[in-house]
C-alpha cells in the first residue's frame, strides 16, 4: 500500500493520509495488543499516531493518561520509530464533568496547558510533540452531540490569546513542533487563525472533528473557512463508532446478539450521545445497504467516503484488533463512483446529520 505524505496546514508537518487513532488503548486494547496494532501500522507505511491525554475512551479517573502511556512504553521498546513518526496529542479542555482532569476546573488556563504538555511528553517518553491540539473549547460552544448555541450559558475563561501565547512558550521551548483544535467551529478556527497572524503566534494547523457519513456537519461552512485559511481537516469517527460497519444492523444497540464488547453496546453512557440515537442507527442502516447494493462491505463505503473528499487531510481510524486495521488499511485506494455519492447524498438530503 502506498500512500503520498499530505502536508498539515502550513506547517512543516507531513503525514500519511490515514492516522492511526488510538483511543481505545488501554480500555478495549490491552497493552500486549496495542503494542502490535503500532507495529502493524508502522510496518503498513502509516506515519501518523493520535491520542490525548485524556485518552482511553470512555473517559474514566482509573484510564486517564493509560493511553499516553502504552504509546510511550512501545516507543521505549522500539527507538528508531520515533523518527519515522507524527505524533499528535491533546490537552483536555475544561473537565466537562469529569474531576480527574484538573481538579473539576471550568477553565483552561496558559499555566495548565504548559503542565499538560509537559505531563504527556513524560508519559510519551519523547522530547517533542509534532501536533499539539486544543481537545474542546475553553469557551461555550455545542459539542459532542448538542445542537445549539446559547449565549446565555457563557463564562468567562481564558481568552483564545492566552491559550495561543501559551502555546508560543511550548513551540519556543522545542517542545511542540505545531498546533491544533479539535471539536471546533469555524468562528473558533478563524479568530485562532486570526489572533495568530495579529500576534506573531503559532497559526493553527489543523481541526480534528468528527466527520463520517452520519454526521457531515464540517460541510456547513467549516468547510470553506479551512479551506480558505489552510487548515487541515482531521477527520475523526469515519465508521461512527461502529454504526457504518454493518455490526449491529440486524441485533440493534442493545438487543439479542448486538455485539457487547463493541463499543456503542459496551459503554453505557455513548448510546446517551450521538452515535447511540435511534435515528442514527437508522441512518446508517440505509448507508450499510447501500454499499451491499454496490459490492462494498459498510466499512469499505464509510472509509473511502472519507478517504477520497477534498475536504479530509487525514482520516483517523480507531481500531481493536491488527485484524481490525488490516481491513481499514486495504479500503484505501477504494473509489466511489459518481452515481454512487449522488445516492449517498441523496440518502443525506432525507435523513441531514442525525449523529452532529
């Protein structure tokens, strides 16, 4: 398999157009099992690796950093790959519910996205982060499943000029090599971008956000902000946390033979969120028969859905199993044909984004 190397923005950043996402580590993958997924990977040709410091998923006080961790360890074990490799984390924005992270704070500060870094540099066991990304907003936007915004529900909190001079002190320091958002919009993706070239600081090189055929908020006008500012799409979830596999179009979420170790049947709080809607699951119900229909499998359609758009730099896949990632990896290079994508976006005219 041969992939071209896609540069990150204007940075100086160039990565494989397919990331290996690394989520489940340390929840679903134990380490033995992460470490040959890593393997698998960098012997496949891909040179980039996602994760975050609040990684594994779900979010748990017992998990956090696990993740960090297990890629550090492997990297330990295997010292010429570092050089090979883009790596990307994230700090976690404001705790969101969750009280390991910071104490509970409604904030995220200069001070503590310096201490985050330097947490997950430790806990990689390298010198350098290649992509250090802002995980969610400091501010109040909707996220992970809200649809609105209210005005009424914001806060004061560090300004998004704090939050770039703090990344500046990490870039002058040689400890991240460039910087980027995830879960943002397009006015947050234009005012870092903005603020950046006002100031002389760091300019933002990509947006991680969820991007797949249940959910193509992106092309709502964050599509053309990026565009026009060259920022590199990131796009996570491209199989929906499963609902575009096809594995639970007969059983269901939750019902006899819906596969309980996967990740929407295991985890109790996701089908609360958008990927365990209903309606999403309907959705992608329509799309899984439409790639039977054309000779795919559900997750070669989903991925070369995201694998062949303009819009996309890099698609992220989050796997289990080497298994697992074989089968994301040999998508590549797969087309969907014209008449194709006006079925699929016929399909989306009926049912929009049930999982945004």
């Amino acid at each position: 398999m041969t992939m071209k190397t896609i540069q990150l923005g204007q940075s100086d950043l160039h990565v494989t157009p397919i990331c290996l996402g690394t989520m489940t580590f340390g929840e679903q993958v134990d380490e033995p099992t992460a470490h040959a997924i890593l393997d698998r990977s960098l012997e496949r040709g891909v040179n980039f690796i996602d994760t975050a410091e609040m990684y594994a998923v779900p979010p748990r006080a017992e998990t956090f950093n696990a993740t960090e961790k297990i890629i550090g360890n492997w990297l330990a074990n295997n010292p010429t790959a570092r050089q090979k490799l883009v790596i990307a984390t994230k700090v976690a924005g404001p705790s969101r519910a969750m009280p390991w992270i910071r104490g509970g704070s409604p904030d995220l500060t200069g001070a503590d996205i310096v201490a985050a870094c330097e947490g997950s540099l430790k806990r990689l066991k390298t010198d350098v982060i290649d992509l250090y990304q802002i995980h969610w907003p400091v501010r109040n936007v909707p996220m992970f499943g809200g649809v609105y915004f209210d005005p009424a529900k914001d806060s004061n909190g560090t300004s998004i000029h704090a939050q770039l001079d703090a990344l500046q002190t990490l870039v002058k320091a040689g400890k991240v090599r460039a910087v980027g958002l995830s879960n943002e919009t397009p006015y947050g993706v234009h005012e870092f971008v903005r603020l950046a070239e006002q100031h002389g600081l760091p300019r933002v090189a990509t947006v991680q956000n969820a991007y797949c055929l249940l959910n193509r908020t992106y092309e709502n006008g964050l599509d053309e902000s990026c565009h026009r500012l060259g920022v590199s799409l990131l796009a996570y979830s491209p199989l929906a946390f499963g609902l575009l596999t096809g594995k639970y179009d007969e059983s269901g979420l939750t019902g006899p033979g819906a596969p309980m170790n996967a990740r929407i049947a295991k985890f109790e709080s996701t089908r609360k969120q958008r990927w365990g809607r209903p309606e999403a699951l309907a959705a992608a119900r329509r799309y899984n028969a439409l790639a039977i229909e054309n000779g795919m499998t559900p997750t070669q359609m989903a991925l070369a859905f995201c694998y062949t758009k303009w819009q996309v730099t890099s698609t992220i896949i989050g796997v289990t199993s080497v298994a697992q990632l074989d089968e994301d990896l040999n998508a590549w290079g797969t087309t969907l044909s014209p008449e194709l994508l006006k079925q699929i976006d016929a399909i989306r005219w009926d049912v929009r984004d049930p999982a945004l």
